[in-house]
C-alpha cells in the first residue's frame, strides 16, 4: 500500500509541473535547441531559443565542451499546472516524453532560416498550382503551423529539390494566405490539413508570399486578398507520372488531333480546348476529371465532359446544350432516384413508354421558369452524362429503364469501371461487355474474360491472380496498360517479355515501375508501342527498348541509380524515330558522358526534357545536344548545378545563345554551393 501512495503521490507532482501555457514566446528567427550536458555532477538538460546568428556557433562547440546557456540563447520558460513560472530544464539523461511532444507542438519547427531575407524591399505574392496525376501523389512539402503568431507555412522536403512544389515558384517558409480560393489565415492547423485532404482530386492552388511580405502586411495592417495587383500568377506545373518520388517531369506528349470538351469552373460554359492546353498528361487525363487549363493567355479550372475530335467537342458549345448540362450537373444525384407513376412499387416494367418524374429545372432568359423532362434530352447530352458515371451506377439509375436508353447505353463505346469491393458481381454481367476502361484498386478476384472489349486497364494494387490474366487471349484488344505501383514494383518477367515481343498487337501505351531485362535480347519488336514510361531504370537498358519498339514516338525513363562502369552497348539502330525523350533522375547523377551515350540511339528527337544532378557547366551540353539532335525544337529542364559559385558560368547569355530552345532556361535558386537550372 506504501508503494501504490508512491507511486500516487508521484504521479499527482507530475502533473502538477506539466506546462499548462507559454511564456516565453519564440522570435521567428529563434531555433529550439535541445542541450544535454553536466550540470556540475549531475547529468541535465535544457530546452533553449537560440538566435540564426547564433546557430553556427552554439553547433561549433563538440561534445565535452563548456557551455553558458546565456551567450547563445535563452531557456524556455512555461507556466504549470501549480501557476508557477518554471524552466524547461532537468535532470537525467533526456528530458521526460510528455515533455518533448509539448515543446514539439509549440516551438517544434523554425520558421524561418537563415537563407531568408526579413527585409521588405517589395511584394512578394505568388498564386501557384499544381496538378497531380493522381489525388494519392506527394508534391514535396511539409505543411506547419507558427502557433505565437498564428500563420501556415511551408517547408520543402529537403531530399527532393525539384519536387512540384518547388518547380510551381513555392519556397520553403513561405506563408500560405489562400488554399483553393480560401482564406485559411484564420484556421487551425487541423483545419487547414483537412481543406487539403478533402480536395486531392483539384488542382493545387495556394496564394504564398515571403515572410518579409507577410510581416510588412500584418505590421500595416494591410489585408490579402486574390484581387491584388501585385501577386505574380507563376505558370501552374503538373505531374507526368505516378512515380513514388515528389520529383515528376514537365514534359509531355502532345495530340494535335485530340481535344476536350471543357465545363468551366462556376460556370455553365462549355468550351472546346486542344490536349495542349491542359495541364495534364494525357494518359492520366480522364473525363469528369478537374484541370488547369490555359486560355487566352490565363488559366482557369474547368472539368473535361468529353474528349475527342474538334466537331465532337463543338456539339456541346451550343447554348441549348451548356443550359442543359448545366442543369444537368446541378441536379445530378436526382439521378439515382428512380420514380414511378403514383409511387407505386413496380418489380418489373412492362411499358416501355413509362416517363420518369424527374424533371430539370433552369431559368431562361426571359427569368421564367421552365421544366425539362428527361426524356426530352438529346442523345449527345446523354453520351456526355454517361461520362459522369461508372457504368455499374449508371446501370442502376437507367438500366432497363426504356428501349431508347437501352440503345444510347449499347451504343456508348467509352464506359469506365472501378472494380472495388462495392461492385455488384451479378449486376455486372449485364454491363460487363460494354467496359472499355477498367480500374482495380483492390486485390478482390477480377475475371478479365466478362470484359470483351476492354482496351485500359489500370492496376493499382499487386496481384498475382491479376497479372496473370493479362494475355493476349484474355484482353486482346488492349491499347493502354499502366501499373500504378510505384517504382518499386517489378513487372514480372513473362509478362514484360509479351509486352516487348508484340503478343498485344493493339496495344500503344505503357505504363511501368521497374521492369526485368535479363530477357531483353529475346525480345521481338512490338511496332504499335508508341508511348513507354518506366519509374525505374538503368541507362544501359534504353537501346534494348528502343529496339524493341521500332515506332514508339515518346520514352519517359527514370534513372534511380547510375552505375558510371555501365556502358551502353547495343545493336539499336542510331536513326530511331522516337520524337519525345523525357529523361529524369532525382537522386542519381547522369555524366555529360551517360547522356550523350543515350542521345546516339535517338538522334530524331524534337523534344527533350532532362532533370538531374549535374556536376560540370549545362553550356557543355548544349553545345553536344545542337550538335547531335538537328531536329531539336523544344528543351525542357531541372538541374541541379553543383559548381560553386567560383566555378560557373554565372551569365546565362551565352546558353541562351547556342540555340532558341535554351531560351527559357533561367536560374530560379542559387547559393555558393549550387544553382538550380529551369524552364520556365
């Protein structure tokens, strides 16, 4: 019973010294250092705000050394639960858990650094976007919270420079003001994280500026607001791949022959806009998918209702179909409610004339009200909905509902299918033949054979059962495959050679992590490919795709690790077609040496895009890439110089010079360690 008063006693004391509030509040340029040491004898610790022109000397001192806490900061002092002011010091080897995670959650981060200017020369506002391949992909940042002044900033992950975040114009410790149109200086942390979260599928927008233009606002008491005329719009970037890494390319193929039918944000406007104008890769573009979109020398969100030809896209312009659709969308879960006469239950419809109850209701010009009924829709705007719908839903809100809705569902040739655990198998054989684009992110048993006419299938889990369906006699019509797995993921062998050898002879596009070569000199040429990305690779396997795919048009190829002996030595033929080369390493070096090796096999290219870490001057290699790709007409980059600032060529002119390509390449970040090169 002693004991368990102890331990009581013990307890209660210890509650009563936990800090209950702040009282020495942290300067933005302070840092929390964390000092073990002796005091005297005795092992001890203290939590200190150490000044950015202090830090390098408080990290000079080795261990061992004899320190005065008063010549480089000052300790953290709180206020207890017992009212008493008390210092954040102690006794032992480590101060106790609780309170770390208390000192973490109010002084756990800088906010500023000490390559940060505070002085305030002029605005610096910037609204910058960034859109995402897929809602899942990391852009590069840690989001924080300065609790004594109540602010959001950022900071960019250190190991990740050319991250999205950080090719969209974002610096680390900018203040975030707007998030997606929205105020958020006055949320909380969790807020903030939660407003983030909730829109992954739009494109990021932030309204940032630097924490000299903040203090300089907040000290004159100046509001922000997206009206200002001296925010920069930075040109949105978007992500090519789903890599597992923050860093993603800026290039991408082009279509002239494809266009998007586009629902402007807020708006009942529909527009017709080439592929080139979307900020978004192509293969990840998707109807009913939300974008960036460039028009008339700005950028605004819109959805994509349709995709096709330019006359395709020009049917939805008209404004009897922008009313429609826009009543459409704005009652669009009226849908899934299906009504019949007097509300009575019916187990099977026999009339095949039966009208549903659902009605749209818009306002025409003249400000009266009018009703639409559905059947009154035109069989286009129903083609567009049904872009709006996974084809399992769309089977229970129209399915058997009238033979003409029956003949728009047997006749739509662009029906999608997420394959989760919330299908229904036996509704499925219904709508199964009519699939063309079918999505699996779960391991739940999927039979590739109910799917005839499938041509896209997108994997987003590994499956072995799944892979193994994949065979020109299960899918034979197959145009686009991608595996969503990241880096990491090995296609296995059997299937990579199938790919390479033209067992699927329709199929153009191919997405992959890694994949196994061992078998690439057994590989036949597979002429349909036309589009190849692989998140993982070495340079010595390039030829032996290039090979392999005699016609493709674009390679996008992430070297992860370059082993400088690796040589390449290939039959390739030195005259490939291949117009688009997108060629990236985030961590990996790539030589003057292992780059020019690459360009002999692919002198026809038109487009280059290269993002790497790059020791010796970029005026070297454009010189070699003139030199050797006559056809070059657009260059695209992100390379991170490492010469000091002793060594490089600090006039960009002479690049600019070599050729019109090098135009855009400017310098967006610099110290005396290295610069980082980009277009802009």
């Amino acid at each position: 019973m002693a004991e368990l008063y102890e331990k009581l006693q013990k307890l209660l004391t210890s509650y009563a010294d936990l800090p209950k509030d702040i009282i020495t509040d942290r300067k933005l340029n302070e840092s929390v250092y964390l000092i073990r040491g002796k005091d005297g004898t005795r092992r001890a610790w203290h939590f200190i705000l150490v000044p950015s022109h202090k830090r390098a000397d408080i990290k000079a001192h080795s261990a061992g050394s004899t320190i005065s806490i008063d010549d480089f900061g000052s300790c953290v002092k709180y206020r207890n639960n017992r009212d008493e002011i008390k210092s954040m010091s102690g006794y032992g080897e480590e101060p106790p858990k609780i309170l770390r995670n208390w000192m973490q959650k109010h002084y756990g981060y800088v906010a500023v650094d000490e390559s940060v200017n505070l002085t305030y020369t002029n605005d610096d506002i910037r609204l910058c976007t960034i859109q995402r391949t897929i809602p899942q992909q990391t852009i590069g940042v840690v989001f924080h919270y300065f609790a004594p002044q109540r602010f959001h900033y950022i900071t960019l992950t250190e190991d990740s420079p050319p991250s999205l975040t950080r090719r969209a114009g974002i610096k680390s410790f900018d203040r975030i003001i707007f998030l997606n149109g929205v105020n958020i200086e006055n949320d909380t942390c969790d807020d903030m994280l939660f407003r983030f979260d909730t829109a992954r599928h739009l494109p990021i927008q932030m309204l940032v500026c630097s924490p000299a233009t903040y203090e300089h606002y907040k000290t004159n008491k100046k509001q922000f607001h997206l009206d200002l005329p001296s925010i920069q719009h930075v040109k949105p970037v978007f992500a090519t791949s789903t890599s597992d890494f923050d860093a993603d390319t800026t290039s991408v193929s082009i279509d002239n022959e494809s266009f998007y039918a586009v629902r402007w944000e807020n708006s009942n406007i529909v527009s017709t806009v080439s592929q080139s104008a979307v900020f978004k890769s192509p293969q990840y573009t998707h109807l009913n998918d939300i974008c960036c979109i460039k028009t008339a020398g700005q950028y605004k969100k819109g959805q994509i209702i349709l995709k096709g030809s330019r006359h395709d896209c020009e049917k939805l312009k008209t404004p009897y179909f922008a009313s429609k659709i826009g009543n459409v969308f704005g009652t669009f879960s009226k849908f899934f409610i299906r009504k019949t006469p007097n509300g009575s239950h019916v187990t099977n419809l026999q009339s095949d004339t039966i009208q549903t109850d659902l009605t749209i209701h818009h306002t025409n010009d003249n400000n009266t009200s009018t009703r639409t009924t559905l059947e009154e829709l035109p069989n286009e705007l129903f083609y567009c909905i049904f872009t709006f719908i996974d084809i399992q839903h769309l089977y229970k809100a129209f399915g058997e509902l009238n033979s003409r809705l029956n003949h728009n569902i047997q006749s739509y040739k662009n029906f999608s299918l997420i394959f989760d655990d919330k299908v229904d198998l036996l509704l499925m054989n219904s709508y199964a033949p009519y699939v063309t684009r079918l999505i699996i992110p779960t391991s739940i048993h999927c039979d590739f054979k109910q799917f005839p006419n499938l041509h896209e299938l997108i994997l987003c889990t590994e499956n072995s059962q799944q892979f193994a369906q994949i065979q020109p006699n299960v899918i034979s019509n197959l145009t686009r495959l991608s595996f969503l797995l990241g880096s990491k993921f090995t296609l296995p062998q059997e299937l990579t050679w199938d790919i390479f050898s033209n067992q699927f002879p329709s199929l153009r596009h191919v997405s992959f992590g890694c994949i196994n070569v061992s078998l690439r000199n057994s590989w036949t040429k597979s002429p349909s490919l036309q589009f190849v990305s692989i998140l993982s690779c070495k340079p010595m396997c390039i030829p032996a795709i290039l090979t392999a795919c005699p016609n493709l048009q674009h390679l996008q190829v992430n070297i992860l690790y370059n082993d400088h002996n690796d040589l390449i030595t290939s039959s390739s033929p030195l005259n490939h077609p291949l117009r688009r080369l997108t060629l990236w390493s985030d961590y990996a070096e790539l030589t003057f040496d292992a780059i020019d090796n690459i360009l002999t096999y692919t002198l026809n290219i038109e487009s280059f895009y290269l993002q790497t870490i790059y020791s010796m001057s970029l005026i070297d290699l454009a010189h070699d890439l003139v030199r050797r790709l006559h056809y070059l007409s657009r260059f695209d980059c992100y390379i991170r110089e490492k010469l000091t600032k002793n060594d490089r060529i600090n006039n960009l002119t002479d690049l600019h010079q070599i050729h019109p390509c090098f135009h855009r390449v400017q310098s967006i970040e610099e110290n005396d360690k290295f610069r980082v090169l980009a277009t802009k």
